[in-house]
C-alpha cells in the first residue's frame, strides 16, 4: 500500500472527512500500513493501548468477554472503519478483542506520534472532536434501545443498523447483507441468547419479511422491518 493509497483509505474514514488535504497528509506522514492474516488477533482486551487502526480491506470483529466468559461481539467492522473508537482520545489498555475474520490491509497510526501532531495542530482536534460527538450519539442511541426496548425490538433495530452498515441496495428495492451473520453473532451483539434470535428470525420469515438468498445472507425491505417497531 503506497502513500496514496494510504491516503485514499484515510480519506474514506468519517473521522477525517473534516481535514483538509494539508491536515491528512501530516496524518498520512505518520501511518504504516500491516497486513493482517485470518484467525489471528490484532490485539488483546487489556492490552496496552498504542495505536489506532484504519481498515483498507478485509474484516474484524471487536467483542469482549463477560464475567462468565461470553462472548459479546460489540461490532464487525470492514473497508473504511476504524478501531478502536476510542483510541485517540484515551489512555490505558484496549477495551476489547480485535479478531481478524478475512485477510486485512490495515493503516495503523500510534497514538503517541498522533497526539504530538495534534499539539502542533490544534484545528484537527477540533474537527475530530465534532466527528467523535456524532459516534457518542450513536452510542447512546444503542445503549438506550437495549434498555429501554424488547428484544424482539433490539433484534428489529439490529437489522436496520447492520443494514447501513453491510447493506447493499438490490434492484428491486431490498436490501441484502453483505456480511453473512449466525444467529449466535446476532445474540452476542445485543445480549441475548441465539434461541431468542431463532425464534425472531423464524417469525420474520413465516411473515414474508426477511428472506436469505442461496448463501445465506439476509434479504428484506428496509421499510417493511420498521413497520415492525410500530
């Protein structure tokens, strides 16, 4: 990965939308770029926190692991997304596993060169800064639904989330979803048991609203699953 492409990958990433092409390339200046092989770990929860990563291609899976040892898969994560969130703006150890899923090219930046560039540019932080508050909100928005919604309704909203996230626009209007999700990876994004996403999913299909097509990806109308909230 030359440097620009490194760029182009940096580009994409909504944290950086707000730069302009003088400020990215300071960024630019102090990235490295990794290959990452499938199966292994990119890091460790609780592993000091050093560096910040940029996805060019491939797939990770952040999750954490409970008190019991549960697994709790916090997001899986493709092209154009950074981990972890919090990185630039936190100090102590990571706060969950980063497991490569599918082969990734990955833009990585140390935080400590990070912060350096941030103290001779201040105007960057600031612009990170109004990007970072859109991400808190999101946040808040997925912590509010798993308290104050049933779960029938966290499992209606974790589609339509993953449908922005990994959807892709069919002709005919339908949404399928590019990433190809067991029922015990939906479980363990919302904090429920598989069983409980079976039955959901079951009841989705007998009423026509979701389908999967011949891999097994999820199919529906985006429309017709937010009925379901109503």
């Amino acid at each position: 990965m030359d440097r620009s492409t490194i760029e182009e990958v940096l580009r994409a990433v909504p944290l950086f939308r707000e730069l302009s092409s003088d400020e990215l390339s300071e960024i630019v200046n102090i990235s490295q770029n990794r290959h990452f092989i499938k199966g292994i770990h990119v890091f460790m929860q609780d592993d000091p926190l050093e560096n910040v990563y940029f996805i060019h291609s491939g797939k990770i899976k952040i999750y954490k692991n409970d008190l019991n040892g549960k697994e709790q898969i916090v997001s899986i994560l493709k092209s154009g997304d950074m981990f972890p969130h919090v990185g630039f703006f936190r100090k102590g150890n990571y706060p969950a596993f980063a497991h490569v899923l599918e082969d990734a090219r990955i833009v990585v930046i140390s935080i400590a060169h990070f912060e350096k560039l941030l103290l001779q540019h201040p105007q960057v932080c600031i612009k990170l800064f109004k990007v970072m508050g859109e991400k808190i909100i999101d946040l808040q928005n997925r912590l509010e639904s798993q308290i104050l919604n049933s779960t029938y309704e966290q499992i209606i909203k974790l589609l339509l989330r993953l449908a922005q996230t990994d959807g892709t626009l069919l002709e005919d209007g339908r949404t399928v979803l590019t990433s190809h999700y067991t029922n015990k990876d939906m479980a363990n994004m919302i904090g429920t048991t598989r069983e409980t996403v079976s039955r959901t999913l079951t009841k989705l299909k007998k009423k026509k609203i979701i389908e999967t097509d011949k891999d097994g990806n999820f199919m529906f109308d985006v429309l017709e699953v937010e009925e379901e909230l109503f």
